[in-house]
C-alpha cells in the first residue's frame, strides 16, 4: 500500500510517497514558491538524478498536480498511475482540544480544522488548502489528518492549564497544547524498540532540536508535559523565538517602545531566540562557528540554548519521578554533538553520563551515553512522515 505524505506551508509543500509494505520512501519531493514568481519542484528517487520542474504555479492545487504528475511521470516518476496511491496523510499543525489522535478527513472534520484558524494563524490555513486541494484532484482516495498537538492531549490539567482566570480557558481555549508531537511519538517509540523495553514501562525525555525546538516528558508512553505551548513561541529559546520569559516583558516592551501587537509579535517569533542573541542568524551552524572565531555574543547564545535544554532535562525527571532514557532529535539534536554533551554535562546527578567518543555521531540511531550511565542518552533521527504514514496506513485499515 502506498501512502502519500503532505505537508503544506503558506509557500511550499514537502512531500514523500512511501510503501507501506516495506516501509520505504519511494520518492520524496519539495515544492517551492508557490502563488511566487520561479515557482520550482524538486523530486528525489533514490539512485536517480534530481528531477526538477521550473513551472508557474499560482495555488497549492497547482502544485499538488504538479506533485501527481510527477510521480507517474513515465522517465522520473515511480507510479504507473495514480490509482497506485491508497490514501494521503496530511501533517496539520494544530487539532485543537478535540482530536488526541490522527482522523480520516470528512466534513466535521474539516469544519473543526477552520475553527483552529484562531489558534494556529500561520498554519492551519495552508494545511487546510493542501487538504482541499487533494481532495478535488483525488476525490475517491482517502486521507487522513495527523495533528502535532495530538500526542499532547494526554497532558493532565495540572500540565497544561495556565494560572489565569480559569474562564479563559473555558470560554476562549486558552490553555498549553504543544507541538512536534509527530516526532516526539515517533522517536519515544523508535527508542523503546531500540532498546528492546515496552514503551509502557519507560520514562523518557525526547528533545527535539532544531530552529524550532520542544521537550516532551513521556511517562509510559503518554506525553505528560511539553515545553511549547498556547504557540510554539514557549520553551527553550530557538532560531528566533524567544521561548519562556516574563510576561511582563511583552506589556513593558509595548508601553516603553510604543511597539503595536503586530510588532511585538514579530520580535518575539522572529527577531530573538539564539538569532537576537547572537546577531548573527538563526541557524545554529553559522552561530557555531561564530562563536569558534571568538565571537562571545554567539557563544553566549549557544550557552543560553543549551542550559534551557538541560533546565527542561531536569524538571521532566522531576515530573515523571525519574529518568530512563533521554532522546536528541531532529537538526540540531541529530547533528550537533557539542550541544548534547552540552546540555547533559551536570546532569550526572541524574545518572547521565555521556561517552564523547561515543558521541561522535551524526544523522543516524546511536547510544551515546556510557555503558555504565544508569539514564541511557540515544540520538534517534526523527521521521514524521513515517509516523503520518503509519497513521494513515492503521486508519484506512480500519
């Protein structure tokens, strides 16, 4: 069974087409600048050339075609036809309070989707035309949403309510949701089968790293606290949010600089994080080797991401009453091995020992603590589309 994995942005759209049945990625594409002048498709197949498409196209209907067509291409596609597609997942960024697990798509479903436009501005809307879109060229395949608040929802009120005025959680959904719940369920069971333990007897912390990043507590296999929240602008500091600070900080910026919302709002998501701190960027390997030249702006950046990273480590062990295994997922977490001795050295305490030898290692599954080291400390690369798919896959199945 093949399974086609979307994920739309406001101007891209990310793709895999994966065979369920030895679960391998059979292609995987990008499309970008979409409604853009230099609109560009990318598709890649394994031990084949790149196959590019420089075609205008002016919505994400135009792209999914474009994506169609290139993958029953009779040179560059893998597919006779399109009738070799079973069912399409689609990656949605925020599901609200009511699903805690991945759905097929039908009408309730995609009314509950616009009313989640509120909570996830930037994101909902090109997901939702990504879904729309699939659907008028493929309307008899059937497809599934996979949320990233999804595998929060096993949150209890104590983790995911905000001390304010309880009727603002009741009447306008403020409260903490979480994001990247795709990864953080992936690599949580990736690891547990690593290691050979039920999922269910585990107590994890995955940490996902990378421009934007989030701890997840996983407790016996349900997600008992994150660090993002209401947004992804919560937790550790990233690329150019700012993560946790006072809240007053927001009231005294608007008030001593005469900053409007819009302006705020573009400080706090955009402006900080290591990128405000350093002044340098928001990529992690150009604040690497800044800080190698000797600039202390960028290693001070490096040091405020990393002892965020270890504070979240320390209070997630707290949470769940111990510690069995901690997780480096997604760029930074897969590739940086400075970072995650970093943010574990300290942690000894807690029965974390890293092997720098061991260490060494980047983009693949490795066990990179001590033989000895009571928490063991994996790198387990993140593969959401992989987890979109399986979804998809159990649903149809059903």
């Amino acid at each position: 069974m093949n399974i086609l994995v979307i994920n739309c942005g406001s101007s891209s759209l990310k793709y895999q087409l994966i065979d369920m049945t030895k679960e391998e990625v059979l292609a995987k594409g990008l499309v970008e600048r979409i409604g853009i002048e230099g609109s560009i498709l990318t598709q890649k197949v394994e031990g084949r050339d790149k196959y590019v498409i420089e075609q205008k196209m002016a919505d994400h209907k135009d792209a999914i075609k474009l994506v169609l067509e290139a993958l029953v291409d009779k040179e560059n596609g893998v597919l006779k036809s399109m009738d070799e597609i079973s069912a399409v997942g689609h990656r949605v960024v925020h599901g609200g309070e009511k699903y805690s697990s991945s759905v097929l798509i039908n009408d309730e479903v995609m009314k509950y989707l616009e009313e989640c436009v509120k909570l996830a501005p930037l994101h909902n809307p090109p997901n939702i035309i990504g879904i729309e879109a699939c659907k008028a060229l493929m309307p008899n395949t059937p497809m599934a949403v996979v949320f990233d608040t999804a595998f929060h929802q096993t949150m209890p009120e104590s983790s995911y309510l905000y001390a304010l005025p309880y009727e603002l959680y009741k009447e306008h959904n403020i409260r903490k949701y979480g994001f990247h719940g795709t990864s953080h369920k992936y690599v949580s069971a990736k690891v547990a089968e690593v290691i050979g333990k039920d999922l269910s007897e585990l107590k994890i912390v995955t940490c996902h790293l990378g421009n934007g990043s989030s701890l997840t507590a996983i407790k016996n296999g349900k997600s008992i606290d994150t660090s993002m929240g209401f947004t992804p602008l919560e937790g550790v500091a990233m690329g150019t949010r700012s993560g946790d600070l006072d809240p007053a900080v927001v009231t005294f910026i608007m008030e001593e600089l005469g900053y409007t919302v819009e302006q705020t709002n573009e400080l706090l998501n955009k402006k900080s994080g290591v990128f405000g701190i350093s002044g340098v960027s928001s990529d992690f390997r150009d604040i690497e080797t800044a800080a190698e030249n000797g600039n202390a702006r960028a290693q001070l950046a490096l040091e405020i991401f990393r002892y965020r990273v270890k504070k979240y480590i320390g209070s997630y062990a707290a949470a769940m009453g111990g510690l069995d295994v901690v997780v480096f997922t997604a760029g930074v977490g897969e590739n940086d091995p400075f970072t995650r001795e970093a943010c574990c050295k300290g942690l000894e305490f807690l029965g974390i020992e890293i092997d720098t030898a061991k260490n060494n290692v980047r983009g693949k599954i490795a066990e990179i603590s001590k033989e000895n080291s009571r928490v063991k400390v994996f790198v387990i690369p993140t593969d959401e589309e992989m987890m979109i798919a399986k979804d998809t896959l159990e649903l149809v199945r059903k």
